[in-house]
C-alpha cells in the first residue's frame, strides 16, 4: 500500500471515552507515567483501515502547570503491528477493565477508556513510547491530551466542540479510500478518523455509512454528514505539532482539514 513519509512525531485519536474513571484522593502529582514519552520512538504502521483499538487515558497534574494532563495509550501501536485478524483489543479483556485498579496502579488521578473504535486511516507515522499493561492489553504511549476543567475522564468532552491536542503525527488516507466528512457552518470539512464501536456496538460501520445524515439528531444547524472515495490522498500534518479535533454525538471523532492539518480540504 501506497506511504507517505513525514517527519513527524506523536500520532494519537485521543478524545471521547465510553468508560471513565472516578477521582482517586490523594494520587500522585507526579507519577511514573509522566515521563512514558521521554523516550518515545519512530514507528511506522501501515495497512491500518478499519483496525479495532482502544485507548486508555491515564490523568494526572503536569507539575510545571499544574494543569490536568492525560497520557494516551493505543492498542495499534505496539511492537508486533497490527495482527491479519485487524482486531488489538479484545472485547473480553476490555470488559474486564478495572478503573479503580488502574488508577491505583498507576498512581494517577484519573483512568478513562476511548473506544473500542475502528481506525479509519491508511497509515500513521509516529513516536510510541512505554508500554503499558491494562488487563492483559498492551497499549505503548502515543501522546498527552490537555484536560482544561475536565475532571471526569475523556468521556466528557462535548460533542461538535473543537479541542486541540499537543501531537505531532504523520496520518493518511490512500486515494480510494471512503471517508465519512462533517461540513460544518464555517465552511470547516472534519473527517473521522476513529468510528465508536463502545463495549457494546450500537451500529456497526456499514450500517453507520448506510444511514447517513438521517441518524444524527443533534447535529448544529447549518451542518452537514457526507461520504466521499478519495480522488488524492488525504495527508494530515498538524502545524506546529499541536490538532484540532473534535467528537460527534456518536462518540466519533474527527480530524480538522485544510491548512495547518492537512494537504487539502476534501
């Protein structure tokens, strides 16, 4: 399959989660995690459309700021490549996920679940740093998600409102392949880039693509659900290392388009 090299860093879908932790009184400012991308490194995963993973988010207080962080975890990333069956989270190891015994383990203030989801790119070039342990699933260190006010876990974040994350990626969608595209009333084009599964499926992609515009209900006026074969490929660099995304009532999440994120605006 077709690859485009980029001379970028941190690759992560990083926002909505499904399961999120509760508060842990009297975590460590300054856990052990903190440092699990200081010495991430280069990776390149290719043949990635429609694999299953998870991310797992663990939060704590950057000790410079003092502001909430989460360190991001993904299934996709790990040394061994994205298995023939495309699936790096098993469902009942997922729904054996203990919260409480992540956070304590840890030491952190917060641990909170993205997904199941299917990644809807080609390819990513990224830095995965240390690899973490949650219920028997493997998951390297893949970015931080600034957390502003949210204390409740990733599951919070509210839909079709923008949030920006530090992460510097190479992603891309190969000519030919289908992307499913938000228009907002801006004149913004969104793609998805990670399609919500949850731990128990609503809908399943082809039935979600089948649907169209008629399933969303909160969608703001002025918005618009489209699906789209690539004529080109999509190339997404985000400037100045730092994204913008965003999730849909779905618990999808999408990747701003254009310039400063990615070759063109499909």
């Amino acid at each position: 399959m077709k690859m485009k090299t980029v001379a970028l860093k941190i690759a992560t879908v990083c926002l909505i989660g499904v399961l999120p932790g509760i508060a842990l009184a009297g975590a460590s400012e300054t856990p052990e995690v903190l440092l699990d991308g200081a010495d991430a490194k280069h990776r390149v995963v290719n043949e990635m459309h429609q694999t299953r993973y998870i991310e797992m988010f663990l939060a704590f207080k950057d000790p410079n700021t003092h502001k909430l962080v989460a360190a991001c975890y993904n299934t996709m990333f790990t040394p061994q490549g994205i298995p023939a069956t495309k699936d790096t989270a098993a469902q009942a190891l997922v729904e054996g996920l203990d919260f409480e015994k992540i956070k304590k383990e840890y030491g952190v203030l917060n641990a909170s679940l993205n997904g199941p989801k299917l990644w809807l790119p080609d390819w990513t070039e990224i830095e995965a740093g240390v690899i973490r342990e949650f219920n028997g699933i493997s998951a390297p260190w893949v970015g931080q998600l600034d957390m502003g006010s949210n204390t409740g876990g990733v599951s919070e974040s509210k839909p079709y409102k923008p949030k920006h994350i530090a992460r510097k990626s190479g992603i891309g969608w190969n000519k030919g392949t289908t992307v499913l595209l938000l228009d907002d009333q801006e004149g913004n084009t969104w793609v998805m880039k990670g399609f919500q599964l949850g731990v128990t499926p609503q809908h399943t992609y082809k039935e979600f693509v089948a649907a169209g515009m008629a399933q969303f209900k909160k969608l703001p006026d002025g918005w618009k659900f489209r699906v789209k074969t690539l004529e080109e490929d999509l190339i997404e660099r985000p400037e100045n290392g730092m994204a913008t995304i965003m999730p849909d009532e779905f618990f999808n999440v999408y990747d701003l388009t254009g310039p400063g994120m990615t070759n063109y605006k499909p």
